[in-house]
C-alpha cells in the first residue's frame, strides 16, 4: 500500500503561526522583564515582526478612567493657581527669566515676550534633537523653518503614522469623552514635516513627551486658551505667509520626574513680525498629575 503523503503546509501560514508566536514570546519577556528594549528591537529586526508587535502591545495598555469637575461651565485653561503649581524655583531657574507673568489664559511670558533666538542667519531648514536623557527624557529642540518646511500631507501618507508610549505614559481617559495625555511634539509635525531626515512621527523618542490635552491642543487661533497648539499656530501662519522663523522648544523637568512640568517655546521670524517666549505649563483642569510616573488622580 503507497504511503500517504503529509499535507504540506503553506509558506505563508508558517510565518504567520512563526510571527504569533515570536510576538508574544517579546511581550511576554519584556512585561517579565527576562528580556530589555534593546533586546526586543534586535529581535523584531531578526524576525521582521515589528509591525505585528506594535500592534499587540499598544493594544496591551490599559488605559483607567477619571471623574472630574470639569464642565462646560468651568473655564477652559487652567487657572493660575493650577498654572503656577508646577512653576516651581527649579523650573523657574531653568527658564532663565528676568520676569514672569500669566497671561490670563493658561501660559506664562517670559522676559516681556522676547527671546535671545538669532533668525538673521541663512541655512537650509533643519530640525536638531537633543538625545533623550538616562530617564528616557527628550531634551532641548531647535529648528529653522520657511515655507519648505512645512507638511500639509496627512501623516499616513508620508509615512509619519508610529507611534510609541512616551516615558511617563499612564493614560486615563476623562468623563469618558476624552483623554488626559496626548503624545506632545517639540517641534511639530505641520511646522517641520517637510525638513529631510528628521522623523516627525510620533514614535522619535527624541521629540515626544507626555502632555496633556490642554498643554499639547489648546487652542488653535482662540486667544482665550493658550496652550501649545495656540503658538504653534503662530508660526503655521508665518510659514503660510512664506516668512523665516527661528524656533525652539524645551521640555522642562522637576528633578527625575518622568512627565514634564511644561514646555519652554520660544520663536522670531527674520522680519521680526513673530516672536514670543512663553512657558506653557503642563497642567489639565480638573486634574492632579504626580510628574514623577505620570499617575493621576480627579480634583
């Protein structure tokens, strides 16, 4: 009697079943901690199944949940008093400010706005990172921006989509409609996208800290809510209107705390048009952050 052939299985559905197995195999190491970061994307570059880790560990993290105060009623920036609890002397030391004032909107102004930012320079448009620190922390980010600069694409489409879980990150999500932390760009996504070799996504752990929704989105062209978004459009505006512009960002931090206390933003355009220097502190109404881990409790 002939012998019965084994059903050969295809290539395809051995690599899948290989990659399951090795992606839990990296999950299961790291949470263990049997295996380290730099030992995970070794082993993602060996067995090609990046994409598929991500995946599966992004959609590990737990995300808690917060009540809070907050109302349509209530302001929409944080008050001074909330404002001014991380506007502590080591962070006063490091903004170098001859003077400090709120501008009744959620943002601090430093030195009456102004900055010691040279634009009158002529070089290509260029984004520098510093390296992340022994925490994982990112540090200073300078740029020089025109109109070439800017990204106007969705991020899909230019292959800026990534995304990673920022040192820091314990997401919560807020009343159920919304969140507290959003992955914070230093220099942003629309205003650089378009400068060669720097990486605008989300995943460059040298340009993402965490940040709250009110530090990172308030508050497109609303001059009554001040938060990062707000200057940011600042210098959109600029770029559309083809001006040069000097910009940089720096993430500030209270001793080993994981989660900035805010962010130092400074600008001015070669005609002298534009320019500022504020600190937008990293705050959410409603809410008490412990910036050492980034845990959070309602108000």
């Amino acid at each position: 009697m002939a012998k019965r052939r084994k059903k050969k299985q295809p290539m395809g559905q051995k690599l899948t079943i290989t990659g399951i197995i090795v992606v839990l195999a990296l999950f299961i190491g790291q949470q263990t901690g049997l295996i380290n970061e730099h030992q995970v994307n070794e082993l993602k570059q060996v067995t090609g199944v990046t994409k598929q880790y991500q995946t599966n560990r992004s959609s590990s993290q737990r995300v808690g949940s917060l009540s809070t105060n907050q109302t349509s009623d209530l302001p929409r920036h944080p008050t001074q008093s909330q404002a001014a609890t991380v506007l502590t002397p080591a962070i006063k030391q490091q903004l170098n400010a001859r003077q400090i004032s709120f501008n009744g909107t959620g943002a601090f102004v430093i030195n009456q706005n102004k900055t010691d930012l040279n634009a009158n320079v002529r070089v290509a448009p260029y984004v520098q990172l510093a390296q992340t620190d022994q925490y994982g922390r990112p540090g200073v980010a300078n740029a020089f921006l025109n109109n070439s600069s800017r990204e106007y694409r969705k991020r899909e489409t230019t292959g800026n989509a990534t995304k990673i879980n920022p040192v820091g990150w314990q997401q919560m999500r807020l009343n159920d409609n919304r969140v507290l932390y959003n992955r914070g760009h230093s220099i942003a996504y629309a205003l650089a996208g378009g400068v060669k070799g720097f990486d605008a996504s989300e995943a460059n752990r040298q340009n993402i800290t965490t940040q709250t929704t009110w530090a990172n989105q308030a508050s497109n062209g609303d001059t009554t809510n001040t938060g990062q978004n707000y200057y940011e459009s600042i210098v959109r505006k600029g770029l559309d209107q083809h001006k040069t512009i000097r910009y940089r960002v720096t993430p500030l931090y209270e001793g080993k705390n994981l989660v900035p206390s805010g962010s130092h933003i400074e600008a001015k355009s070669q005609d002298g048009s534009i320019q500022f220097n504020v600190f937008i502190p990293n705050v959410e109404p409603g809410v008490t952050i412990n910036y050492a881990n980034g845990s959070a409790k309602a108000q």
